[in-house]
C-alpha cells in the first residue's frame, strides 16, 4: 500500500502535524520498531501476529478442507476477531462458485433464515473459537449440527474446526476425528487474519491463500524504524499523532465495496487494542462515494474531531457510462463508473482539507490476494505501533469480562456479582 | 416504542443527568414542541416530514408498482436519503419473494456484479432522486439503462420513478409514459423515508405499506409537550442533553440483524441533520451481540465521550439450543437463542453502567410494519427536537455541495475554482 499524509500536515490545516512533530514522531517510531522487532523475534505474546505470513502453513490448511471441497457454501461460525478477518477476505477477493455465510450473531430469527436458505449437504461448516467455549459460537453450533442431523446430513463429514490447543471444541474434533487446524498461540483474534483462522473460507472458496500469504510477507519486509519509509509506520503514528491533538475519531472510509468488510475488521483492531486506559481513537466506519450522501455533512461542519482515513483501489474494471442528450448530465457520458468515484474521492479529500479536516489517503494496485494480505497485516503493524506510542496492553481486552460474566449468570451458569447488578438496574420508562 | 432512560442518570453514573437536569430539559422540549407543532401545522420545510403519514398516498404507490408486479427482484437506484429509508424498511420487514438489491454506490465492479446477477427482465427498476441529476444515481440508472436493452429488456416496461417536481428525471418518465411518483415538497431525503421515497420498494415485495404509515401516525399521535410522556422526545432530549456534557459519540447499537440498516439509516438522520456549526453528536454503527466481541472493549475502557443506544425487540420466534455433554457448556442446553441475546443485552447494558458510560434501552414490540414505521418517526421526531435544542438548521446540509462542485468540475463539467483546489494538492507521500 501507499499512504499520502499530506492532508494532515500544517502546511495544510492550522491544527496539522508540524514538521518538528514529524521529527519527534520518526524518533519514536524508532523506538517503537525496536520493541516490535524483538517482540516478534522472541515470538511474544501478540507480537507473534506479525510472524503468521511466514508461520502459517497453507499446505496444512488445503488439506483440512479437502473433506468439504465439493461445498457450494461455507457457513463460518464464529464471532468477533474469529469471523471478520475471515469475512474480510471473502468480501475483498470477491465472488466465487462457493457463497461465504457468517453466523456471527445469536438473533434467532436470522439464525433460522440462514439454515434454511442453505443446501446443508453442500454446506462446509467452519466453526472458530479459540477457548472452545465462547457463548454466541458454540450455541450457534448446536443448532447447526443439530440441523445438519434433521436434514439427514452427516455434520462430522462437513465440518472443519479452529481452535486452541484443548477446550471442548479441541476434544470434539479429537473424538469424531474433525480436520482441525489451530488458532495460532500468542496471537489475538483480532490479529489472526493471517492465519487458519482467516483463511479457511478462503481455501474452501478456491482464493489464493498462498498468495495472501505473500501479501503479508512483503508487508512484513517493509517495515523499518522510519515513519517516512514505512506506510504501516507512517499510518500508525499519524493517527496517534491526530488522537493527540483532539482527533479522536478515526472514520475508514474505503471507496471500495468490497473493502466494507474490511473497515469493520479495522474498527475492531482499532477499537479493541487501543482502547484502554481512558485512551483510544474511536473507529468509525464508513464507505465512499455512498456516506457523502449520508456522513459527509457533519464530518465536515460537525466538530473538528475527526481523521479521515480515505483508501481507494486503482486498476479497477471499466464501466463506461453511456451517452445521454440530458444537458445537465452531458458531463458524464463517455467518462467511466471508475473515473467519476476518483473524482468523489479526490474531491472529498480536498473538500475535508478545505474545511480543516485531516485526512490521509491510503492506495492499493488492486484487490488480488497479495495486496490484500499485504493491507491486513499493515493495518495489524500500524496498530501495534500506535499501541506502542500509546504505551498500552494492545493484544488483550479485559474491559469485556464483566459481561460476559453478567450474561452468564444470568443463564443460570454460576453466580456471578455482575448478574446481580444487573437485576437491580435503575428505570425510566416513557411509553 | 418504549425508552428506558435510566442508565443515563446521576443515580447511576457520576456524570449522569439530574432531576434538574431533566425539569430543565422538559421545559426546553415543551418550548421545541410548540415550534414544532407550528411547523407541522403550516407544512414548513422540513416540519413537513412529520405530516407523512396522513399525507402520503398508499393506493398511489399500489397503482405505480403493478406494471412491475411480476418482478422477482426491485432493484433501487439512489443513494443517501434516496435509498436507506427503503434499504430498512425491507431489512426489518424481512425477507419476500422478492429481492430488494439497491444501487447506491459508483463502484464498478459492484455495479457490475449486482447487474450479472439479476434477470432483468424479472427485475423492477426503483430509480429516486429528487433533483433529477444527483451523479452517481443517474451514472447508475444510465447503466442499467443500457444493461437492460442490452438484454433485449424493455426498460420502460420496468421502471418506476420517484423524483421532484422537475428535472431530468421527471422529463424522462413523462416522455416514456413511466409509473412515476413524487418525493414530497418540503421533505429532506433523510426524512422522506414514509413517503414514497422508501415505500416503493415495500409495495413491490408485498409488505403492509399502509401498516408501516400507521404505525407513523400512532407515533405522531404519541408527540407532546413532555419528555416524560413522549419516547421520541425523551430520546431525543437525553441524547441532546449527554451531548452538552461531552458524551460526544452516539452509538445505536440494535440487538437484532432486520436493524442493520436502521443503524446505517439513523446515522445519516443523526449526521446530517445535527452536524452543523461545529455542534452534532458522531453517530456510530454497530450491531448487538456481534460488536460486544468488536468494540465493546473501546466503550467501556477508552474515553468516555459515549452514549450507547441499545435496541431491542420482544417477541421474537423461538430457537431453542440444544442440550450438550459438555460441561462448560451445560448453561446453554434448553435455553434459547433469543434469551442468550436478551442475556447479552441486559448484561452490556449494566456493563456499560458500572463503566460509567450512559446507554439508552430501546424496545420495540416486534418488527412487524407497524412497529418499524413508527419507529422511523419517533427516531424523526426525536431527531427534529434535538435540532431545536442545538438551535442548527435540522433540515439542510449545506456543506457536501462544495465537493460536488469539485467533483463535477474534474469530469469536465465546467469550471469550479474547488476542482483547482483538488488539483494543488499538498502530498507527502511513504511507500
């Protein structure tokens, strides 16, 4: 990928990044890089994410899904960091033969459309957890075995299983002799795009996952202890640098239909790493040219609050827009889909500089596989790297236990202090 | 709709609202209600928006679709206000015989695809926009256009038009005899959604549209002077009011997929309308359970500039999960998947309020069209007073023309000293 800053710099914006800030940014960079290298040399916990384009085997994944190769769909249930990177993948590489469904959500009536709009015969099941144990999954997965069996399928010759070392999932591929593959170790979910984890889907569907794989390699070969020679770097500390100084929302704004998935795989890298300690840029995600029509209005006159991350796509398909007589719209006849979105966006861009609205421009040659291995694990290095400048815990999320403990007992699975807080709750109902 | 304000109070969080707090606002909002009141009575602009379901014609929009009643899919072409009314209202409602696709992007490959997908000749052709020349609907309906007589498809057998009083578009159906409708006078698109703006698709999937404008006028029988009798109010008052004490970021969080595209439509209503003079709350998108293992972690840990807005609906179908071996998953065998969603519901929402952060509990008794017509007035209404209460012009959006006019300019369609801003671009460009 590519970045262009130049909107966030004070030669642009009374309230951009100086020079001197640059300077002290690049030392701290530095810095960080060194952290990041030893981190990833010593395969520490989180770290090793930026290892998975050379540690994951993709040998290892064909052969799990070799059982269900004759799938029409594949049915990944998981949630969170164990279905967006996987949904991200399928979205950007676009159509194939075989459909990806993700059951990523426990609404019952969702669930029960899903199941029945497939041909579960031809179905592959892709269930991800790394504990084996997480609520939304498994009970998802109960209902879909269980589906499987009043269909008369064999569930156990439909299914492929990530997931940790042990836990219940674990022993249930172990006991009915599942292909299984593992949720890589020290690697958070929401950085295991990169591994089985992401690329599943993406096997069963024909993808060059080999070639997303080599994505993530020379993304890994680019990083370098200076922002003004690393994209991931300059991305990473830029944000931070804006977070700084009172941008503390950071809208992904693809102009890409097939990159929506991927702003929401970004919001949760963002949002679950950063957001700690009373710190942390909240992502927001967004799509051009379509939320002009929808967000552009208060990015630009709301309050000076917010960093826009603009990513557009070159090398697109044609899609000529034909001639018309109408005087008004006599401009676009003979230009192309593609040249009018290039147009929104550049003309976004200035519009947000214009208004004093920083904004940073990221370009990728294309959606194939490497660039698109190449994006996620950039997005992953930026990430760590703000993690670094931030000074926080980047790979965990404590801030979700107390619900989930909540939840819990509230189903009658122990007794928790935190169900009970929430049988006490404070009423204001106005009906 | 029901609204449970109790998380937002001082009982409960520090920073939360007083009694006075809430006197103060009720006579605030019995003020907004008057000016209001008038608006409605004298048709105003913008104020008309509230008048919808009386003055929106029901059999009209039957009478314009039945050419197109054979069709196996409505394909909409519009963008903004012109398509997420729509897109929600066939979201909620659930799915038909009939496909709803919508068209409200300039991506090519998209374009592309969605068109290689349809039978044209199956396919209802829903073009909206008011002006007659917004670019991308216009590129987009060109296109179709072409399509179709490529495939040897009559498409003025096919389309239905829904456009202002006059323009292109309006030319066109007059020329070609076409079933044509009319965006109201005095309506933003944002707010056109009970118009047939957003009905035309739901007339042609055989959804209740005369069910989804009564339940907008029960809604509008529910406004009066009191945030404590009127949920549209009461909303739009305490998010207003948590705003002013720096709970800058409104998150609409509904626990149920038929509300994805409300979130989406509701961030447009929430953006557009209040992003102005450097005021306006940051509408964020996300989705329950599924974003609790996203951006949970974000909410309750990071700053605590967030009001969550937390939706639910009642009366969902059953879908028990199965009862399992597995010990750590006994808790879940015999529930159902609708009670680990309500679990998950009322567990986030007391996590958030032992974090501090405000949240909002929203119900809605089924997703039926009563009940999702009324929800998009109260959300309306709530919107509009929170407009009075910022004191901003609600209903214009004054600040996406000037990338329009640098849009139009790079594709050669005159000369706007905004197109030679966009061509002096500042760059600092890593990669």
């Amino acid at each position: 990928m590519q970045i262009d800053i130049g909107n966030a710099l004070d030669t642009v914006l009374a309230e951009g990044l100086t020079e001197e800030d640059l300077d002290d940014l690049d030392e701290a960079v530095e810095r960080a890089h060194e952290r990041i290298e030893r981190g990833r040399a010593e395969d520490e916990f989180g770290y090793a994410s930026l290892n998975l384009p050379t540690a994951t085997d993709p040998d290892e994944i064909e052969t799990a899904v070799e059982p269900v190769a004759d799938s029409e769909a594949v049915l990944t249930v998981g949630i969170g960091g164990s279905a967006l990177g996987a949904a991200t993948i399928s979205e950007a590489l676009g159509p194939s033969d075989v459909d990806h469904l993700v059951l990523d959500n426990v609404d019952p009536a969702h669930v029960r459309g899903t199941l029945s709009d497939l041909d579960l015969d031809r179905t592959a099941v892709n269930v991800v957890s790394r504990s084996g144990t997480t609520a939304e999954t498994l009970a998802n997965f109960l209902i879909v075995r269980d589906a499987m069996d009043e269909a008369g399928v064999d569930w156990t010759e439909r299914t492929v299983v990530t997931t940790g070392e042990d836990g219940p999932l674990r022993d249930l591929a172990d006991g009915h002799g599942l292909p299984s593959l593992d949720v890589p170790a020290g690697v958070p979910g929401r950085f295991s795009a990169l591994s089985a984890v992401g690329l599943v889907p993406a096997a069963i569907r024909g993808h060059d996952i080999e070639g997303l794989l080599a994505g993530g390699r020379a993304a890994a070969d680019s990083l370098g202890p200076s922002l003004f020679e690393c994209p991931a770097y300059a991305y990473g500390a830029t944000a931070y640098a804006l977070d700084q100084r009172g941008f503390s929302t950071n809208v992904m704004m693809p102009y890409a239909e097939g990159l929506e998935a991927f702003a929401e795989w970004f919001a949760q890298l963002w949002a679950e790493s950063l957001g700690k300690d009373g710190t942390g840029q909240t992502p927001v995600r967004a799509l051009g040219a379509t939320d002009q029509h929808s967000q552009l209005q208060l990015y630009r006159a709301g309050p000076k609050d917010k960093l826009l991350t603009l990513v557009r796509v070159t090398g697109q398909p044609d899609c000529p827009i034909p001639e018309t007589g109408i005087p008004d719209l006599a401009y676009l006849g003979g230009t192309d889909l593609g040249e009018l979105l290039d147009a929104e966006f550049e003309a976004t861009e200035a519009s947000l500089a214009a208004a004093e609205c920083p904004n940073v421009r990221i370009e990728l040659d294309g959606l194939d596989a490497e660039s698109v291995g190449a994006l996620l694990y950039e997005m992953e290095a930026a990430c760590i790297l703000a993690g670094e400048l931030y000074d926080v815990e980047t790979f965990t999320q404590p801030a979700v236990e107390w619900g989930k403990r909540a939840a819990r007992g509230l189903l009658g699975g122990g007794d928790f202090e935190e169900a009970e807080a929430v049988a006490s709750k404070e009423r204001l109902e106005i009906d």
